[in-house]
C-alpha cells in the first residue's frame, strides 16, 4: 500500500506488484480434458472440415446463444466477413468508431465502407440517432458493437433497421455469455458474431462464430467458409478458408465448459473493483445491469482529468510502473487510424467517441487476476486519482512511450 507519492514505483518505490499483472490471460480450463480431446483427434485421423469436436463445440455455442444456427470460424474477423458476404451486403456498413479495429476492417477488405458512427457519451454504444442521420442511398446495414460485453441499444436498432430496409448485424465479440432482456445475446438482429481469441471470455487459441435463426443465412455462410463448396463436385459461390479446427474446438470445448466459473470469477473481480473505485472522485467505471447476465471480462474505467489532474495515460505509465498492465480499449477510434481518417478536421469529428478513447482503460482481470489483487489494483488508482496533481508536478512529461496495443 503507497502511502505517499515517494513510494511510487515511477519515483523509485518498489512495484506494487513483484510480477506483471497482465490483461486477457487466457481461460484454459481442465489442462487435462484438452489433452485428451486433442489425443482423441489425433487418433481419429479427421482434424478439420466438419470432423467431431468442431460439431460438438458448435452445438455447445448455440445452445449458450440461444440460437438455432452457430458457425464456427477461424476468428471472428472471418466471421463477421462471412455474415457480410453470406448477408449480400453492398456500399456502406454503419458502424461504431469505439471498437476494436476489426470490426471496420471486416467491411473495408471486402470492398464495402465502413461509415463511422459516434456512440452515446455515458454508455459508449453505438448511437441509433446519429445512426440514422447517416443512412444514405449506399447503406445497406448497420454493424453494431456490444462494447465491452454490454449489450448495445438493440431494441432501437431493431427498430430503425426495420424501419429503414436494412440488415443488422451485430459484432458480440465482447458478449459470449451475456443478456439482454433476460434472452441470450446471439439471437438479435440478422446474425450476430461471436470472438473465442485466447485473450476473450471463453477461448479456442483463435476463433469465432456467427449465430443465427435464418437457417438460409446459415446455409450460405456454412458454403462460403468451405471455399463456396455446396456438394460434391459443386462449388456456387466464391468462398474462402474460414473453417475451424479440431485443435481450436478442443481448446473451444475445454475453455466452455468453465464458462460459469470464468463468469463467477470475473465477476468478483469487478464487484471488488466496483466497491474499491466507487468513492474516487474523476474515475468512474462501466458498469453492468444486475438484472441482466454478464461474462464482465472487461472492467474498463473512465478517467477525467479534470478532477485527478492526471490524464488516463499518465495513470496506465504509472501503473506500469506498478508490474499493472492496462489497456487503452478501445484508442483510438477507428475513424481516425491511418486506412479510414479522412480530410475531416479533428477533433470532434465524432465528440463522444474521440472523449471516450481519450478516457478509457482496462485493468486486469480474468484469469489474470484475483480478487487480492484486483483490491490492490483499485486501492492504487484511488491513490494515483487522489494525489493527481502532486504526482503530475513531479512527472517528467514523457507521453507516447506506453504500449501500443
Ligand atoms: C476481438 C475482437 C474482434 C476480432 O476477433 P478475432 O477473433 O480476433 O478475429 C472483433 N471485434 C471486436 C469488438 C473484438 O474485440
């Protein structure tokens, strides 16, 4: 426990913590079971292309989302791509700017543009208002993000969808798991797509999923994943390679079968952060719905300088500093990197965004983390929140030297 600035790692204090805390440690499960099924596999002989434990975890990802139809992929990348081909979707795709940046590249490596929409400035998801004033003659969906395993204003985007003739589909890489009026995550708009990369809720190394009801949506995607095969000796479509493995389901089913540990784990950790960063004054952290389910596999904060007097990246260096690695989810938006930032002035092209991904910081949690230390995590930044001002005086200003994912 810091009791003065003195005894902070960036002036020369000990770390916090004797070895890095980390985010997104990957949820194994029974180290055991894996073995086996990959043995299994192995003795099988049949390690892809529609083999046993693909099919198994496939029925397993349905059955949590609720949904008549999962296709598991190679990641979500592919899987949002697939949903968009197997959607016939053309033009433009609004989506939101604070995400990761997979969910604009999706749409742009198939030719389609992405159009940037801002977010709501307390909840950061997606905005159905700003949504709809960007609707033009070339839009023909809305990809929606449930950011941060909240699920995003699905009832209004339903509406609006309907409204105006367009496809939805959702990005739910981040809700594996989740709720939304009691009924599963998956099951809401056209197709929605699921991430199962080894730093997410439930993991298979890499891989992804679209889930479904429209069994001809399904039926496409499933052809589209296996190079546009329909038959034998029969290829309709232009397809890809976006199948998973049996390596990936085993780890898939292993890492599954602890979801409701992995649940229970993490949300101890945001409830002890929850109670430890709820009386800091400039730091607020996302919250979830109690009525609602939850995987929490992210406890992101909000800093506002204002009030700590210490930006967020001055909180992640000297956090750092502190063997406490965090990260800036989600910065910057998608709309000012590199492939999509245009000759439009910044800032405040998208206001709520760009002051969000200026505030926004994910600490450790998940398998990364006990509830110990998620306490100490959490005592740290009401302390670096609280002695901002003094702590900032005596920085060396040396921005841009933090991580760079
Ligand atoms: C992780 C992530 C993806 C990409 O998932 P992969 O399985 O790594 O391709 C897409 N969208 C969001 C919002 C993500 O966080």
């Amino acid at each position: 426990m810091k009791r003065t600035i003195r005894d902070l790692a960036a002036f020369g204090g000990a770390p916090e913590f004797a070895e890095p805390l980390v985010l997104g440690k990957p949820g194994v499960g029974n180290r055991q079971r894996l073995f086996t099924l990959l043995g299994e596999a192995l003795d099988r002989g049949w390690l892809t292309n529609g083999a046993p434990l693909a099919g198994q975890f496939e029925r397993q990802v349905a059955e949590v989302a609720g949904t008549r139809h999962a296709v598991l992929t190679c990641n979500a990348t592919v899987a949002l791509q697939l949903a968009i081909r197997a959607l016939g979707l053309t033009g433009e795709v609004i989506v939101p700017a604070l995400t990761f940046a997979a969910t604009a590249h999706a749409v742009s490596w198939l030719g389609l543009r992405p159009v940037f929409c801002d977010v709501h400035p307390v909840t950061g998801q997606l905005d159905p208002a700003h949504a709809e004033s960007l609707i033009g003659p070339e839009t023909s969906a809305i990809l929606a993000v449930h950011l941060w395993g909240n699920p995003c204003a699905i009832g209004e985007l339903e509406e609006l969808a309907a409204r105006r003739g367009l496809a939805l589909l959702f990005d739910a890489a981040h809700a594996f798991g989740c709720t939304w009026r009691g009924k599963p995550i998956g099951g809401f708009g056209s197709a929605e797509v699921f991430s199962f990369h080894s730093t997410k809720f439930v993991n298979s190394f890499e891989g992804g999923a679209i889930v479904t009801d429209d069994d001809a949506l399904a039926g496409r995607a499933v052809a589209l994943r296996n190079f546009g095969i329909t038959g034998p000796d029969e290829v309709s479509h232009v397809g890809t390679n976006g199948k998973m493995h049996e390596a990936s389901a085993a780890m898939g089913l292993t890492s599954l079968a602890e979801l409701e540990r992995f649940r229970e784990r993490n949300r101890r950790n945001y409830q002890v952060y929850r109670k430890g960063l709820a009386s800091v004054a400039g730091v607020r952290l996302i919250e979830f719905d109690e009525r609602e389910q939850h995987n929490y596999q992210y406890v992101v904060i909000l800093v506002d300088e204002e009030i700590t007097g210490l930006s967020r990246d001055e909180l992640a260096r000297l956090l750092y500093a502190e063997n406490v690695v965090t990260r800036r989810y989600f910065y910057p938006g998608c709309h000012t990197m590199a492939p999509y930032a245009t000759a439009q002035p910044l800032p405040n092209r998208l206001p709520n965004t760009e002051d969000l991904a200026a505030r926004c910081l994910a600490l450790p949690t998940g398998a990364a983390a006990t509830p110990q230390q998620a306490r100490k995590v959490a005592e740290l930044v009401g302390f670096l929140a609280e002695s901002g001002r003094e702590v900032t005086a005596r920085l060396t200003p040396v921005r841009g030297d933090l991580m760079t994912t």
